[in-house]
C-alpha cells in the first residue's frame, strides 16, 4: 500500500501510514495490520489464557506469530518447565511458530530468520522490542492483552508517536563502539527522555546490522515507544532486504526533539549503579573490584561481540577471583563462533560458556547474584534486583571493556592487558 502523505513525515509517522489506510502524524490514533506477533516464555502461559479464555479465538494468521523459549532455557523449576510445555502445545495444536530451548533470544533469532523487515509491525511482549528498529522495522513492547487481541485480529492500534531525532557524526576511535554510542544516547536524552516517543537515528552508513540493533535496544531505557534507525550501510547490501523508498524520513518532517552525538569525541563509556542514564567513562570508574562479568543479551550477544571479546581474552586467563560467563545471542551465533575457533579463545581464557539465550539478565538463573557483589555486564539494564540480590551492583558496559574487566578482576579498559610475549 502507499498512502500518500500531504505534509512532511517521520519513520514512525510512514510505517503506521503504510500498515494503516490513511495518513497519520503524531497524536493521531491509527488502526495497522500486524508483520508479527512475538511471544517470549515468560507471557506465554498469560498469553494463552487471554487467546482461549478471554477471547475464546485462535491466530488468525498463525504464521504472523512467533513464540520463543529464551527467558529461562531451559527451564529452572518444575512451574517453569510446565509453562513451557503448555507454549510447546499450543504452537502444535494451532500452527504458530515454536523456537524451542537453545534457539536463542526472541529479538536476535527473529532477525536472523527475517521476521522483521522494512517497514513492518513486530509486536513483542517484551520490552526491548524495539531492536527490530535495526532494520527499519516499528518495532514495540506490549503486555499479554494487546499481543493476544493482535494475535486474534492481525491488528492492533497505536497512538502515533512524537519523534526524537538522533544524529551521529565523525567516526568512532578505535577501542568505542556501538555499546558506547547507545550510552552516551540515552545519557544524552535520560531514562524518561523519550518516553512514549520514537528515537529516530540517523547514522549514515556507519553501523554494522548488530550494531544497529544495540542502539535500537538501548532507546527503551530512554522510555522509547520504538527507536528507529534510518536504512544505510550493510543494511541496504548486505541482507537482501526489500526497503521500500517510503520508509526514509522526510526532509522537513516534525521532531520534538533533535540532538546530535560526535563519535569522535566518544571515549569508552559505562553505566553505573541503578540507572541505565548513570553514564560515566570508564576511565572515572577504573579499579573497582568485580566479582561477576557476563557477556551476551540482546544488547551485545552476536558474533562481532565474541570477536572483540577474544581479541582482549587471546593469551589471557580471567582473574581468579572474578567470574565470566560468556552466553551467546543465538545458536547461529554459538555455531559461528564454534567454526572460527572464538569460542575456544573464550574458554581457553576461563570463560564459562552458558546456552544461548537471555541467561542471569533478568536474575532468574544461570548466574544470579548475591549480596553485594558487582557484575560488569553487555546487558542493557542495571536497576536494583535485576540481576539476583538488591543489594549487588550492575555496570553496563561493552564487550572489550567487559573482556577486559574479566582479566584484570577490577574495572578496566582493554589498553590495560598486556598483550603475552608471541600473541598477536
């Protein structure tokens, strides 16, 4: 469909035109068809109750829906895996589409299988749906209630979103990267800086697919209804995807809000205890003794994160008295990492490798922690209790620095390991 427009629009503004039937702007109410329905472990049992109990319908197109066992996989208690039976049955018994224990994490393995494309509607029922904003898709988070009616129907309404636009220029220094760029952003804007809005970046050609999807990730813990990352760069030649031309943003578009971001004068960043908007460099927070370092989630769980986790951990061993556990995104990624030899680095270093999945982000299992004890990690979320006890600490940070924190036992940047004598 193309819906003409009479004025100016933003990318939210475009795609809610486009899956609706009429042209749409900020503050209106749009009715728009459904690319797919995403369902996580965690809401499955809720989900299921609202589709059979309350709404007595089945999905109407069941290839739209996807439910992921990624949460907790596998399962913990006895409760859990009786959860994760009754997904595994329904998926059967009415044809949606299953990704069992193992697979991987909802946002991750439904990019990798293009279940997100150019111009679609992906309704998740987690929060940091908006990651398929990656890839130009209106990515959002929504409860078991608006999924399930969206499952039912192939529709769902949005008020449409005011837009924030964020511009990055100049070019990163070598040792920041992406995980950088999404801290100073939500630094920039703050926890509530966007909330209800759609984060627009305009970035160029800068910023690998995985790269995109962190900064489209971390623009929910800026309060973001959807982040949006303008096509460019691999994106448009290295995916085969289908952009269609009314998906870029309109020059003279209206935005609430612009900011602009130098890459150049970036230096490693970290998040520090309790809000993802507590952002430091590293260099202020050097030295602080860490027990737990975690590498994986949707943030910083792909392969190019396990690169550049092996190249700081090449030739080394972890402290001894910290922790690193290494999770990767999805199986795709674990087998790749598997066939280039990273993953053999990671353990060789004292890595301990978990399965792929979300892992102790959400302090459920597989590496929760205890009181007062401090983790490093690629995750996107450091509030009290997140990760296991309210009383540990959680830095967020990006994969070398992690790597590098793991090997020096205290917060630490990568230029701070000694390269060993023959490694190059």
């Amino acid at each position: 469909m193309n819906v003409p427009s009479p004025r100016p629009q933003t990318m939210a503004e475009k795609i809610l035109s486009q899956r609706g039937d009429r042209a749409v702007y900020a503050g209106d109410l749009a009715v728009v068809e459904v690319d797919q329905v995403m369902v996580v472990d965690s809401i499955a049992q809720s989900f299921i109750g609202r589709m059979e109990q309350d709404l007595a319908a089945r999905p109407k197109y069941p290839g739209r829906v996807s439910i992921v066992i990624d949460h907790v996989a596998p399962a913990s208690t006895v409760s859990v895996a009786q959860a994760q039976k009754e997904a595994r049955e329904y998926a059967a018994a009415t044809g949606v589409r299953l990704f069992d224990v193992g697979r991987g994490i909802c946002h991750q393995v439904l990019i990798e299988e293009r279940l997100a494309q150019p111009g679609w509607i992906v309704l998740g029922s987690d929060s940091h749906s908006t990651t398929y904003g990656a890839v130009a898709a209106f990515g959002t988070g929504m409860g078991a209630t608006d999924i399930a009616l969206a499952a039912a129907s192939g529709k769902t309404w949005l008020k449409v979103p005011e837009s924030v636009k964020v511009t990055f220029v100049g070019e990163l220094r070598p040792g920041v990267g992406a995980k950088d760029a999404a801290l100073e952003m939500i630094r920039v804007l703050g926890a509530d800086g966007a909330t209800y809005q759609s984060v627009e970046i305009h970035a160029g050609d800068r910023f690998t697919r995985g790269e995109r999807m962190t900064l489209a990730n971390l623009c929910v813990e800026a309060g973001a209804k959807a982040g949006l990352v303008v096509p460019g760069g691999e994106i448009l030649t290295g995916y085969g995807y289908d952009i269609p031309e009314w998906v870029y943003p309109d020059s003279g578009a209206t935005y609430v809000q612009e900011v602009t971001i130098d890459l150049f004068a970036l230096r490693p960043r970290m998040s520090a205890p309790s809000e993802v908007d507590n952002v430091h460099d590293v260099s202020e927070l050097r030295g602080l003794k860490v027990d737990q370092v975690f590498i994986g989630t949707c943030t910083n769980g792909r392969l190019e994160d396990l690169h550049a986790v092996a190249e700081v951990l090449r030739g080394q061993r972890v402290d001894p008295s910290t922790r690193l556990l290494v999770i990767p995104a999805s199986s795709e990624v674990m087998e790749a990492a598997m066939g280039d030899g990273t993953l053999l680095t990671l353990m060789q270093a004292g890595a301990v490798l978990g399965t792929p999945g979300c892992g102790p982000c959400m302090g459920r299992h597989q590496g929760v922690l205890a009181p007062g004890e401090v983790c490093v990690s690629t995750s996107n979320r450091n509030f009290i209790g997140r990760m296991g006890d309210k009383d540990a600490k959680i830095y967020l940070a990006s994969p070398a620095v992690a790597a590098a924190t793991a090997v020096m036992g205290r917060i630490a940047l990568p230029e701070d390991v000694k390269r060993p004598v023959g490694v190059a």
